[in-house]
C-alpha cells in the first residue's frame, strides 16, 4: 500500500510539546489585566486562534485589551520557546519527517499560529528545514476547525485533497480535515485524549511516533476511502 502524497501536521502539540510553554505565556498575557489563575479549561483551549482564545480568558477586556494581550503573550511564547527548545521536540519526530522527505511525501505544518509565530518556534526547534509550507491562521480566510487552511495547503503543494493526511492532537485538528475531505489521524500526546479524537472523526489515533508513522502508510488512506 502507497502512502498519502501529502501530510498537513499541527504544530503544537502534534510536533512539539509546547503546551506547558503556552500556559506560561498565557499567564503572561493575562497577568496585567487580573485574569489570573487561569480557569481549569485554559489547556482544552490551545490550538484555537488567539482571537478566540482571549476573550474566553479576559472576559471583562475590549478590543485594546486583547489585542495588548496578544502582543504579551507572543512575546512571551517566543522568549520561553527558545529558552526550552532543544527539549521541546517530541522523540522520534525529527526521524520522522526525515524519512517522510525522503520518500518524496510534500509536508505541510498547519497551524492555528501566526505564520511568522510559526516560523520562529521551528527554527528555535530546529525542524525548519523539513516542511515544505507553513500555513498560519492568517494565511487562509478561516481558522480551524475550518477546512480553510487544509485546503489551502493542499492546493499549495499541488495536491487532491484525497490524496492528503491531517495529523493533529486536537478535534480542530480533525474537524478542519472532515471538512476538506482529508483522512485525520489523531496523537494522544497532546491536548485531547483517544476517545475524543475518534468521535470528532479521526480514522485512527496513534499513541507513539513509531505508531504513527506506521500508519501513515496505505491502511490510513483505506480507512479514508470505506
């Protein structure tokens, strides 16, 4: 069986354990404005938009203040990501798209991040040099859970949205690869456990790096199509 010829990852999370990163950079951000303790759902929220994610956590803010909190936490996420990048990268990831570059597969990282927000954290982590496409929340119309951006990357890399895989650890992940018509496979080291992956869509969910790349070969693709 063929591998898909193109694979769309998230970022954080999916790539790189940046959660405990971005509570920090939260706080940050929302330390100014008396948002602090964040509430006991700030984990379920990473992988939405800032834009989204603000005014859940600063409720009494306006426009001025989350836009003032955004600027906060991104500076805050790229100090504390670069002090911590050489132990932010998932074991077995960097092996993994090697060999997926090596085997002709087209990579793709689709975010919820800023492009440029994006670009800093994979040169800090040194995984600059595999993807082939970075596509941030402001490169496409919509967000995730928006099929938006996984279509745009497909189409970018001269790709049928058929013949490409979303990995992803959250169920915007999966939610934006149901709507392009894309095969989603879930990682259980991230934000959302097994159990909710499967019910947003996801065909399989992998709870090792080798176990993902092991499925990233036909059955994905065959789960896709049954």
């Amino acid at each position: 069986m063929s591998r898909p010829r193109g694979v769309l990852l998230d970022l954080d999370g999916t790539l790189v354990d940046s959660p405990s990163v971005i509570l920090a950079a939260f706080h940050d951000a929302c330390a100014p404005h008396g948002a602090v303790p964040l509430p006991a759902d700030a984990r379920a929220l990473i992988g939405k938009p800032l834009d989204t994610i603000l005014p859940r956590l600063i409720p009494q803010g306006d426009e001025a203040v989350w836009e003032e909190a955004k600027a906060l936490f991104r500076e805050s996420f790229a100090r504390r990501s670069r002090a911590a990048a050489s132990s932010l990268v998932f074991p077995g990831i960097r092996d993994l798209l090697t060999d997926l570059a090596a085997e002709g597969i087209r990579i793709a990282v689709v975010t919820s991040k800023i492009t440029r927000s994006a670009h800093e954290l994979l040169e800090a982590t040194g995984l600059d040099r595999h993807p082939d496409l970075v596509v941030g929340h402001d490169r496409a119309p919509r967000g995730k859970p928006a099929p938006d951006p996984a279509l745009l990357a497909a189409q970018s890399l001269g790709l049928a949205p058929e013949d490409c895989v979303v990995v992803g650890d959250s169920p915007d992940d999966v939610a934006m690869a149901v709507g392009a018509g894309m095969a989603a496979v879930g990682v259980d080291w991230g934000v959302a456990d097994a159990d909710t992956l499967l019910a947003a869509g996801a065909v399989f969910v992998a709870t090792t790096v080798s176990e993902l790349a092991g499925h990233l070969h036909g059955p994905v693709m065959e789960t896709a199509r049954k």
